[in-house]
C-alpha cells in the first residue's frame, strides 16, 4: 500500500485526493447505470471461506503467514489474525452442477491448505468462533503484519477514543473492553456471493434483509467466546462491538455503527446506498489512487472503482453490495455475511443452497417487502435468530409471527426448492443439499446447538476447559468424516486427550467462580462464608479486586478452635498477607512445584495485579490424576 495511510496521519492532500476519487467513482458507477452498461440476464454465485489455524494443542497457532507462503496460491489470502486465512473461489455460474462444483473446489482447496499446515504443525478447523481461544490471544503481536490491518486498528482506535467496550449476555455473561481491533479476528465466515440486476436493486436487497433471520437461525455454530456461553451466532454480537467507531453515545446524536443490519428498506438504485454509507461513516484508508474513474469511462474502459471498493471493504452490513468486472462487463452482487464458517463442507454448501434459492425464488409478491413488513421487525428477526437460533419466532409479512422453524419448513424451503429449479440447477443436488437444511432443522440441530450439548455433558465429567478441549477436537475430527452436523455423535471427553497441552497454564485449571471477603469484614462472616460455599480459601480483596490475603479453614480453626472471640475481630486480623501469587500464564508444572515448595493449598491467580482465580493442591492433584490416567 503506497504511502502512509494512518488515519489522521496521513498527508492531507492524499486524504483530499483519496476523498475526490471517491465523488468520482460514485459518478462513474451512476452513468454506467443509467447507460446500461452493467450486465443482465446472467447469474453467478461466488463464496469466501474464512478459516483458523490451530495447533495440536488445539490452541491458535500464529502461522497465517508461513502458511499462506507455502501453499503459493491466490486462491488463499491473509486475515486480520494470524491464525486465520481467507480462500476466494472461482464465481460461477448458477444452474446445474454449481452447488456440487462449489463443494468439490471447497474440498480441494481445504484439503491442500489442511496438508501444508500439518507440516507447520498445525491444523485447519472450521467453525464461527473457535472455542479454544482465550484473552491472551488477543494481543497486536498477533496481528496479521500486513499494513493495511496496522491502519484499520489504528483508525478505528483513533476514532472511537477509548477502549472497545463487550457485554454479551447469554446462558453466561461477557463484560470486558480491550484496546484494539483484535477481537474482530475472532470471527469466521462463510460468505455468499449472489449476482443482482442493478434495476432490481432495492427489491432484492430488501428481499435479503427480510430472509436473513430465518436463514441464520438455521446456520449459527457460534456459541461460545472465551469460554462463555453466549448467543447462538455470537460472532453478530461480537463483530458489531469489535468495530464500533462511534466514541462516547449522546443521547441527543444518532450515530450508526460500522457493523449492523441496516436502519431502513432501500428505496432507489445501488447508488443512494454507496451515498449513504459515505454520509454516515468516516473513511479510514487512504492510499494513493492513480486510476481515475471517469477518465477510464471516457476513454471506454471499465473502471474499476478502486476507491468506492476499499471503501466498502471497510463498512461491514450483514448483507453487502458489492461492484465487480467479470469478463471485461461490470455487475452488481449481494454478498451474505452473516453466515458462520462450519460446521462441515456440506453444512456451508446446504446453507449456500437455502440462501441462494431463496434469491433466486424472490417470489413476485415479494417484490414490495416494504409495504409487508416493518424494517424493524426484520431488524428484531435477526438479532433474535442470532441469540437463540432455531427458537426465534419471527415477525413476517402481512402481519404474521412464525416459529423459524415452521418458517423454513413450511414456506422458505419450497421457495429455496422452486428458486433452484428456476436456475435449472441439477434435481439432486437440490435433493442433497436442501435435505439437509430440513432435516437440519427437523431435528434442531445446528453447530451451535451441538456445541452447547457437548459442553453440558461433558461438564458432568471434566472442567469446563476439559469439555471445551475434547468439543473442539471432536468437531475437527467429525469435519473430516464430512457428515452434515445433525448426523454428529455426542463428542467424547478422551477426545481432549490429543491435546498434550490442555493442562498447560494455571487459566487451564483455575477456578474463577470466587466467593471472597472484603479486609474489615467480620471473621464470623468469613467462616461462615467458608461453610456456605464448601471452600477451604477466601481470598480477600479490595473493592476494586486487589488482593490483600488469603483465610484459609485450617488457618482459621487453628487460630480460632470452636470460634469463641471472634467477635471482634475482622478479616484482616486472620488473613494470610502477601500470599505467593500466580498468573493465567504461569505454567502448570510451575505453579505445582511453587504449592509444594512452601507447602502452600493455594495460589491466587493475579491478572494485570487483579485477582482472577484461585488454584489448590486438590486442583493439581485432579490434573495429574488426569494425565496418568487414575481416578
């Protein structure tokens, strides 16, 4: 990228010019409009499959770049984290064997990519938000090095002027805030490509606004985030939050954030929305521009609106126009963002199939969605269907509210089915990849929801990093074997015993559901909150979660007996001060050898000099059961 693009750093007079090419490239693409330059009466389908690198720890491994140098394709391409990739297949075009093409080329592709990263040592796993990764993952060092990811977080920070702000509420609840764009990388997906005819413009995008719930509800594998059970597509929830510009709300300013739905039905052409979009959100990149657009038009050239599409590439609508050249003629397409990488190839090819048929079936009723149904009904659908999938009820035309799974059995399933006729895609494949759509959806299970019940079954047996751990090798294993998701078996908890680090670090065996006392608080709270909770520790911390000491029971009843005199005395008095600390980090071998050293039943685990756990020799004794095998 020429030049240096940081925003509010960059030379003024290249922003300026950045700023002119954009005008002229919104101009371009309304004279190609009006003299029907673009291209009609074909459609092509095109699809991004992004994807994580883990090791054989299960762990994220930080090889994006090794990777991408060794496969040497431009097929494949870097993402914001260096454990993630990104693969472009070939568009094409809609009818016959397309669907099985696609799945076939997503095998080849992947198959390759799998292979090189073994001899990395590594491993390539689909899913929406891998469940192994953890805070520390999320620091710069793991940014993808590559510039223009320095500047989008740069910008991004710079504009929004404080940290980024997170709270998810699910079955559990996430509260956090980190300083950088890092969290974005956390998200994986596999997006659709579908081509439009520009002069249908608003009525197939409002279409795709109005078919995204239902169609999410039937496709989310994103259940968990640092360990935390949150909604059942949390990549909606968590992308929205890791990208939002917008500083410090005002309850009198409307500002609109960089990742949403939308705020209202299109009404007019491709281009009142390119115009909005530029209206309403700042432009971040801005490199050097040679081309110009109406020039190049002029002269009978196609542009290639190089400005307007890394503009676009920086605003993140959960259905995207996009501008294209495709054998030398310009076209229009809506790529679908909302649909989650994983959990096997015919999964995302099923999904594919069901959102693509349902463009392709629009039916003629359907042309005015604005006068059927509330743009904020659909708003409500999606995040709905986002937070508990297949359980959404949804708001759809005229008045009616359908169970999404009734919606999709009942009504958008045919209309996918006569959609994918209408394209003269082969009989089977439609058989093979809307079946397993209904019976995706017959059964309840989707990625997420397989997850969930991985999770709480293996809880029964093991720790939730334990369950977490044998979940995540249990979906690469099943993704090898290639059955659709509604087919898998419950995951095992030896599946976690390939994963030789699981009981690496102290975050591994922590608990962190903490019950502690406060320095003044009287002793006879403090033995009776040892008694209540079945705990032989209280930490004893702060108000702002600094730690002071420890009461252990074997302290208390040792300097106590039955209790008598404790009345006046506080915590304070009877805590342990200055107790050895240990962090998340901290290697599990260390941390033993530390409680075994000072003859010590527990370590507090210190995060940025916040308490965020506790460890004890019965946790270590557990783990190294565990790993012999003993029960």
């Amino acid at each position: 990228m020429p030049g240096d693009t940081k925003f509010g750093v960059s030379d003024p007079s290249q922003r300026g010019a950045y700023m002119g090419h954009l005008v002229d490239d919104l101009k371009a693409l309304e004279k190609m409009l009006a003299d029907g330059r673009f291209e009609s009466g074909i459609t092509r389908i095109g699809a991004e499959q992004e994807l994580c690198l883990i090791d054989y720890g299960l762990r994220p491994a930080m090889l994006g770049m090794e990777l991408l140098k060794n496969l040497d394709d431009p097929h494949y391409t870097t993402e914001l984290a260096k454990f993630n990739l990104e693969i472009n297949f070939d568009p094409r075009e809609l009818g016959g064997d397309c669907f099985a093409q696609l799945e076939h080329e997503l095998i080849e592709l992947l198959t390759r990519a799998n292979k090189a990263a073994h001899k990395l040592g590594a491993k390539i796993i689909l899913t929406g938000i891998l469940p192994t990764i953890r805070d520390s993952d999320l620091t710069l060092e793991n940014l993808t090095p590559v510039p223009r990811y320095k500047v989008l977080n740069d910008a991004l920070r710079e504009l929004r002027g404080q940290d980024f702000s997170f709270c998810i509420r699910g079955i559990d609840e996430l509260i956090t805030s980190k300083a950088t764009v890092m969290v974005e990388g956390c998200n994986t997906s596999f997006q659709v490509h579908y081509q439009i005819d520009p002069a249908r413009f608003a009525e197939q995008f409002n279409w795709a606004q109005a078919i995204a719930a239902p169609v999410l509800a039937c496709a989310t594998n994103s259940p968990l985030f640092l360990g935390k059970r949150l909604w059942r597509e949390t990549r909606i929830a968590l992308f929205h939050q890791s990208t939002d510009d917008r500083g410090l709300p005002s309850t009198y300013r409307e500002q609109r954030p960089r990742v949403s739905f939308g705020h209202r039905w299109e009404r007019h052409s491709v281009v009142e929305y390119y115009q909005e979009a530029i209206s309403r959100h700042r432009v971040l990149i801005t490199p050097s521009m040679e081309q110009d657009a109406l020039v190049e038009l002029k002269e009978g050239r196609i542009p290639k609106l190089k400005a307007l599409c890394l503009f676009n590439g920086t605003v993140y609508p959960w259905n995207r126009p996009c501008y294209g050249i495709t054998g030398g003629k310009p076209h229009l397409r809506i790529e679908s963002r909302f649909l989650p990488a994983g959990p096997t190839i015919v999964d995302e090819v099923a999904n594919a199939a069901l959102w693509v048929g349902l463009m392709h079936g629009m039916p003629d009723d359907c042309a005015s969605i604005p006068a059927r149904l509330k743009f904020e009904e659909a708003h409500g659908n999606f995040l709905a269907a986002a937070q508990v999938g297949l359980g959404a009820s949804i708001d759809w035309l005229d008045g009616q509210s359908i169970p999404a799974r009734t919606l999709l059995l009942d009504t958008l399933l045919p209309i996918a089915r006569a959609g994918l006729q209408k394209a003269a895609v082969q009989e089977a494949d439609i058989d093979k990849y809307l079946s397993v759509i209904e019976e995706r959806v017959q059964s309840g299970k989707t990625g997420s929801q397989w997850i969930l019940d991985s999770i709480e079954r293996l809880e029964g047996e093991s720790s939730r990093h334990e369950a977490i751990a044998a979940t995540t090798e249990g979906i690469y294993q099943r993704q090898k074997l290639g059955h659709p998701v509604h087919r898998w078996q419950p995951s095992r908890l030896a599946e976690a015993d390939g994963a030789k680090d699981r009981w690496s670090r102290v975050e591994h065996m922590m608990s962190t559901d903490l019950v502690t006392a406060q320095p003044d608080e009287p002793v006879k709270l403090v033995r009776s909150l040892l008694l209540w909770s079945n705990v032989r520790h209280i930490p004893v911390e702060t108000n702002d979660g600094t730690l002071v000491g420890v009461v252990s029971s074997e302290s208390l009843l040792a300097k106590l007996g039955s209790g008598d005199g404790e009345n006046d005395l506080r915590a304070a008095d009877v805590m342990e001060r200055d107790p050895p600390t240990v962090t998340p980090d901290t290697p599990v071998a260390d941390a033993i050898a530390l409680l075994a050293s000072r003859d010590l039943t527990c370590l507090p685990v210190l995060s940025n000099g916040k308490l965020v756990g506790i460890v004890t020799d019965r946790d270590c004794l557990k783990i190294v059961r565990s790993l012999h095998g003993v029960s």
